[in-house]
C-alpha cells in the first residue's frame, strides 16, 4: 500500500519546526531604523512612530552635544539612529516662568547612558500618558521656541513676551474670560 498524503500528526510537527525556526531567526534579527528629525519643530511627530500608550520615549541628545539616542522606557534602541543637525542643539537655553513672570533658566539633568553619566544638551520626552516635555527653549539666534505639554506642534517665535503668553496659554485665557464676561 502506498501513501499519497501526509498524517495530521506529520504536518503538525512541520508547522511547529517552522513555527520555532521563524521565532528564532525573527528575534536575533533587528531591522535597523533612521530616524530623521530635521528641525526641532518635527521632534513630536518624529518620535510618535515609537510611542504607545504606557511606553515613555526619550530623545536624548548628550556628550556635548556629539551623540543622539533614543530610550524606550529608559532602555537606550540600538536599533534605532536618529539623524539630526547636532549643531541646532547646541547651544539651547532651557528655561520655565517662575512666580514673577520672567524666564527662569535650568539646567538640563545629566543622563546615565551604558552606566556613565554624560551632560545633556537636549532631551524630549513623550510621556506613558502621551503629553511631553514642556519648556521654552532660547537659540542661538536669539529666537525662542515653545514647547507645550500636550499634542500640539512647537511654536517658533522671536519675541520673548510672546513665548510668555504662548506658553502660559494667555490667548486663550483671555478668550475665555471675554466670553464669560459678555454672557
């Protein structure tokens, strides 16, 4: 008697070996990614790609403004290798409004990348909740950039009172009370 078809049994065993080799083979296999972030506006929507909801991703830019990385939950992604103008950030002023209206500068906290601890001249974070740093930035040019805590775009103006209202939502508040004050 001769057999024309495989048993159950068989192709089960076929379907698991290639089940085990896909899984091996896929997981030491890393496809290497660009990330190209060409201007500090496109920081947010380039770094969305890796953000889920309950994951934190940093962009990281340190050792004197010479390397990048990006951290998935604080782990730092081989894989990934964002491509971005280093010369833009180097020269960055952080700073928040203290109680008196004014910029108060601050400093960027060191970062321990591969247990050494590097100077930070940038860092961006989309936090686990999908809001992200908040911060005005000063450029070298003397423009200031504003960097709003929740999904919106960064706003890229040359005046410092304008960052002010732009960062404190002062349109918007003043919008607010109008309407309330005409009802």
């Amino acid at each position: 008697m001769t057999r024309k078809a495989f048993t159950l049994f068989e192709l089960i065993i076929v379907v698991i070996l290639i089940g085990i080799i896909y899984a091996v083979v896929l997981t030491n296999f890393q496809v290497k990614r660009d990330v190209k972030i060409m201007h500090l506006k496109n920081i947010r929507s380039s770094l969305m790609p890796f953000w889920k909801r309950g994951k934190r991703v940093d962009l990281v830019i340190y050792d004197h403004c010479k390397k990048a990385v990006i951290l998935l939950n604080h782990e730092p992604q081989k894989a990934y290798h964002p491509k971005i103008n280093l010369k833009e950030f180097q020269h960055l002023k952080r700073f928040e409004i203290n109680a008196d209206n004014e910029l108060k500068e601050i400093a960027w906290t060191p970062y321990r990348i591969d247990d050494k601890l590097y100077p930070v001249c940038f860092s961006y974070t989309i936090f686990k909740n999908g809001s992200n740093s908040s911060y005005i930035l000063q450029t070298e040019d003397e423009t200031y950039a504003v960097v709003y805590p929740y999904f919106q775009d960064i706003n890229i103006t040359e005046d410092e009172e304008e960052a002010k209202k732009l960062y404190l939502h002062e349109d918007e508040k003043g919008a607010i009370i109008d309407t309330l004050q005409t009802e």
